[in-house]
C-alpha cells in the first residue's frame, strides 16, 4: 500500500515561495522544483510529494517532466494516492451543484482545476458524457475515473476526446475512444434557452458542443425579438438559434464549417423555425466583408470567434484580429441596434478585449453604448488562483 512515506519526493527550490501553493495556486512550473535525476525519470501522471525548500510537506501532486507544468496539485499532502473513491467524491461534489442549477442534464460536469480534477474536462449530455483528459495523470487513472462517473451520474456512455492543444504539450495522444457503452448513432438533441442544439460528440469540436455561452445565448435572445439577427462563427447555431427561440424575425448563420451549420440547420427544423433560418459558409472576415458591400443591414449582429490570442506570444496579433471584427461588424449593425462581441482568448483579459472592440467599432465611423459584459456559465466555474480558467468575455453594444 502507498503511504506519504514512500511516494516519490520533488522539492521546491529554496528561493520559491511555498505560499502561492498554501494559498491554492494548483501549478508548480518546472523553473520552481529541483530537478534533479529522479524528478527528471519519474514518468508522466506519476504521483508524488511535493515539499517546501525545508522539506514540509506541501500537496500530493502528480508529475509530468515532460510538461513546463511539471505538477498539479491533486489533494492535501496527507492523501497518499487516488481511487475509485476519491474520483467519485470529487465528482459528487460536482454532480451536486449543476443538478442544482440545471433542470435538464446537459452541462459541463467537471470543469477542471475548478472541480478540483486538474486538467480534465467533462461535458454531459444525457445519458452520455464526453471526456478531456487533457493532463497526463488523469490519462493513467482513466479506469477509475471512467467507473466513478457512471457510478455518480448514471450515465450509459462515455467517449473519449483527444483533441486539443493540452493534450499536444502534455505530450498525450490525439486519438478518440469509447470507453463505456456506445458511441451515439447521430447527433445528440441538446435543450437549452429553449432552442435545439444538435451535438456531435463523435465528430464535432471539442466535445460537440459549448456550453459555456448559454447566460449568453440567453441575453442576446432577449435583444433579438422580432429582430434580424447575424450570427456570426456560429458553429451549430449558438446565439442564432437562441435568438430564433427568443423571438426573432430571422437568424443567418455565418460559419467555415459546412458540417457544423448543417448541425445549426438540423436544430433549427428541430425547433419548428427553419424557414426564419438560413446559413453563409465561408471565411468570417470575408463574409463580413461581402455582406458590407452588399449593404446588408441587422439589428443584431453577434460574433463569437474562436480563440484569435491563445497565448501571450500571439495576444497583439489577436488584439489586431478582434479589433477588424468589430470594424466590418459594427456597420451591418442597423440605427438602435445591438453588437456582440465576445472572445475566448486567457490571455487577452476584459479590459484588453474591451479596448480592442471599442477601436474596431470607432474605426467603422459608429459609437454606441456598453450595455452588458456575460462571462462563462456558472458550469464553467473560475478558480480564484487561476485567471486562465476566467477565459469567456462577452461584450453587447447599442450602436
């Protein structure tokens, strides 16, 4: 049996500050630990005991050299290892509070460090749940993880996702598996702000669908009553559907991929308004482009594109990027009428998103007013210590 005692041992150097660990920063990077031949032979996901310069114990961590985050804080340093029991605790926990929130289960299950399971991903829809081991060591504990969570939740089936740049530079593999009853036929219908979505967790992006826009979804449907809406990036409908089930008069859907707005069309027949829907495949820049030439006019213009600054070495370029969106957005926004803007960009924070919008907007010649600013859902909680996990921004306009 594993005890404290005989774990591995990695210490932090004696200059590092052992506070941002007491205090729950969940990260110790590979610049702060002595990394000498044993921490350097340990194997990816292997569990360990991380200790202060003077050798007190601060956390059970698990390990990975191959990683710049070379540990991730798992549990306190008295807890000696993990099983079935300690997933199925933190994942109760979990459990607990979104059947709280939600009268419906669709939602992202785990989200996280935030969760307390580092690195790991979990969205559920139905009786199906797919799965982001993103970090090494919930790869090899997968068994456990995948047993307690039927266990906690009921669900029949559950599909791994390898996708993802997290798994690349944890050095993990990029392929999908079933690891728990069957992969679903077709697309799974997902109820939310009474819109249809239809989620393809088998072939979709990340886990087929992203929940974390619904309080989102939900205030921009609010604006769009009888409105023409221009949804832009929409990947399976996002903010146009909501807008429909909001009200709308019509909703285009402009997206890159045929497959994702095929999935938007599906949910849009799904909901009884496909005669108020339609659908643009093409580059987002491009279409904005066109539709100004064509003096195309909108009172609700949305764009949600994926992350333009996923990390600090490309934030100006990503600045650079939601700053044009905003400039070839904000004139198909008619008099009175409402832009959103969002982004998904850690390292572009609120206020430098705020100020790359508002230069894109000024540049197109209109002004208006910041009249909200949404967040991800309360599913997607954020860890106090880890600004990374407060990643969605959405920001509405009156023009």
């Amino acid at each position: 049996m594993t005890t404290s005692q005989t774990l591995p041992v990695i210490r932090l150097k004696p200059k590092s500050d052992p506070r941002r660990i007491r205090f729950g920063f969940p990260w110790v990077y590979d610049n702060e630990v002595v990394t000498d031949r044993r921490t350097k032979a340990l194997e990816p996901g292997a569990l360990a005991l991380l200790e202060d310069g003077d050798r007190r114990p601060l956390a059970l961590v698990a390990v990975n050299p191959a990683s710049k985050i070379l540990a991730r804080v798992l549990d306190g340093a008295e807890v000696a290892g993990l099983g079935r029991d300690w997933f199925r605790a933190r994942l109760t926990r979990a459990l607990e509070m979104r059947a709280r929130l939600y009268e419906a289960p669709f939602y992202r299950l785990v989200h996280a460090e935030a969760d307390g399971l580092p690195g790991v991903i979990i969205d559920r829809f139905g009786d199906t749940a797919v799965v982001q081991p993103n970090a090494a060591w919930s790869e090899v504990h997968l068994e456990d993880l995948c047993a307690a969570l039927i266990e906690v939740t009921g669900v029949a089936n559950v599909i791994k996702s390898a996708s993802g740049r997290a798994r690349l530079l944890e050095g993990l593999d990029d392929r999908d598996a079933v690891l728990a009853g069957d992969m679903p036929a077709g697309p799974i219908p997902v109820p939310m702000n009474g819109a249809i979505y239809m989620a393809d967790v088998a072939g979709g992006q990340k886990t087929g669908l992203f929940f974390d826009q619904r309080p989102n979804h939900a205030f921009g449907a609010r604006l769009a009553k009888g409105a023409r809406v221009l949804d832009v990036f929409s990947h399976v409908g996002g903010f146009g559907l909501a807008a429909l089930a909001g009200g709308a008069e019509s909703a285009l859907a402009v997206d890159g991929s045929q497959p994702a707005l095929d999935l938007a069309t599906q949910g849009a027949a799904a909901m009884g308004v496909a005669e108020k829907f339609a659908t643009r495949k093409g580059d987002a820049f491009d279409v904005l482009t066109a539709l100004g030439q064509e003096g195309a006019q909108f009172d609700v213009v949305i764009c949600d594109p994926p992350a333009f600054a996923p990390s600090k070495p490309a934030l100006e370029a990503g600045l650079r990027a939601y700053e044009r969106i905003a400039k070839l957005a904000a004139p198909l926004v008619a008099e009175g009428g409402y832009l959103g803007l969002c982004s998904c960009s850690h390292a572009a924070d609120l206020s430098k998103f705020r100020q790359a919008s508002i230069r894109g907007i000024g540049k197109a010649g209109r002004a208006g007013a910041l009249i909200h600013t949404g967040y991800a859902g309360p599913d997607h909680p954020m860890h106090p210590q880890l600004a990374e996990s407060g990643y969605l921004k959405a920001l509405f306009f009156r023009l």
